[in-house]
C-alpha cells in the first residue's frame, strides 16, 4: 500500500479468521486483501498495558479523567466508567501513544453505548502533529472515528486540523442509524491515501477529503467526556458506562496465493 508508518507495531494476538465475531471489511480491489495487525479483545481482567496507556489523573472539561474509571470486566470487555467521587464527576480514556502509532488502514471498534445524560464515548484518532499549521491536515489531524453525546440515533464523525487556535479547521458530519442505544455496535474508519471512509455496522456514512489525507501516524483513543454537548451531567443517574468488545486495525497488503 505504501505510506505506512509505525510505532512499536505489534504483532496481533489473533489471526484475522479466528476473530469472533468476524469483522464486515470493506471490499479490497481485485490483488488485495486485509490483515490484521493490531487488536485488544479486552480478555482477562487488567488492562494490557503494553498496548495501552491511561493519562495521569488530571481536571478534563467538566470532569477529571482518572484510572479508577477505566475497567475490565472478565467477559472480555473494556469498561469506561463516569461516576461521582466526592464533589467531582469522573471519567477517563485509555490511548496507545507510544505503543501503537499508525497511518492508514481500517480501525473498528465494537461498542455499548452509554445510557445516561452529560456525558460522552469518544472512539478517535490522534497525535501532537494535529497542531501543525499551513500544509491542512496532510501533516497532522484528529480524526473522530464515532462521538456520541446523544441518546438517540445520532453520531458524530469529524476531522480537525491546524491545530486548536486562530488557525483551526473541522469537518463533519452527523450520521443518523436506528437502534444505536440497543446492544454492541460496530463503528469503523478505512482511512487511504484517497478517502477518510466512516462506516456503522459496516454501512458507508460518510465519505471525506476534508482538509487532506493525513499521512502522519496517529494514535487510538477511546475516552469519555463530561459536559459540553453531552447535557447535563447533573441529571445523570450515575454511575454509568459505555463497554468495548474489541479495537482492531487492518492494513491493506497484496493477497497471497490462493489456498
């Protein structure tokens, strides 16, 4: 495919044909095929922290991101947990800066959405590049693969470059797909050298060039966010949650011989 860079790629603890459930991928063109090379299943009770890093408990938007939020189940989940600690609400994220930085190929994860008010699950793609300024987002961009502060049908996908300042572009666009609330969903970006592609449950919805093809090698973030767009976290009967089954990436690569 060309134009791929990484960081501490690691090697996937599954062959793609062993996942369960299997993943909806795009149709590759006529010589190519997809392969799997990253992925947390979220098995265990720990969080793999050779994958993954959780950000120093810190103030963040209406809230604190702090480890006490950030869970495994023991069913092969990720929990993602927003509580209220004394007089403070709380949430958090997990990243793989510093362990897993990639451009192109297809991200997915399958995700529970949240089911209380004033907050927000975040599935997106980042790096310290996004704040580079004059060249659009070819040298740097925050791609949100899914952001959901509503509780209906609707979610967010966008892309952010040049930076948070004076200088700052966006795009997006809401997508709107019944029955998003109810159960594991799967939300996907197939990023080329040509097309940001957005897909839910493997349909198409929504297709971009908005700013240029990043080609820098971003970082994977699944975060909550407290306040803002999300409501009033006030009227929240909490704690909540929103859990992730799995986060997998794909490149493109030229297909072997056939078996």
């Amino acid at each position: 495919m060309g134009m791929i860079f990484t960081l501490a790629l690691c090697a996937a603890s599954l062959a793609a044909g062993d996942l369960d459930p299997a993943d909806e991928l795009p149709l590759p063109p006529e010589g190519k095929q997809f392969r799997l090379v990253w992925n947390d299943e979220f098995d265990g009770t720990e969080l793999d922290e050779t994958k993954w890093e959780v950000p120093p408990d810190a103030p963040r938007r209406d809230g604190w991101w702090m480890r006490q939020a950030i869970t495994l189940d023991g069913r092969g989940h990720l929990v993602i947990s927003t509580l209220k600690d004394g007089d403070r609400y709380v949430d958090g994220c997990v990243r793989t800066r510093g362990k897993f930085e990639h451009a192109f190929g297809y991200y997915v994860a399958r995700i529970r959405l949240q089911s209380e008010p004033g907050h927000w699950p975040a599935f997106w793609l980042y790096n310290h590049c996004e704040g580079n300024i004059g060249n659009g987002g070819v040298d740097g961009a925050e791609i949100d693969i899914m952001e959901k502060p509503w509780l209906d049908g609707r979610v967010n996908h966008a892309i952010h470059w040049d930076g948070y300042g004076a200088e700052h572009q966006s795009e997006g666009k809401v997508a709107d797909v019944a029955g998003l609330m109810d159960g594991y969903h799967t939300y996907a970006l197939w990023w080329s050298p040509t097309d940001y592609v957005f897909y839910i449950d493997g349909q198409e919805t929504w297709r971009t060039r908005a700013g240029g093809i990043c080609r820098e090698p971003l970082y994977i973030k699944l975060s909550d966010e407290i306040g803002t767009w999300g409501g009033d976290i006030g009227a929240a009967n909490l704690p909540d949650s929103f859990l992730v089954d799995y986060v997998r990436v794909y490149d493109m690569v030229d297909a072997g011989p056939a078996e």
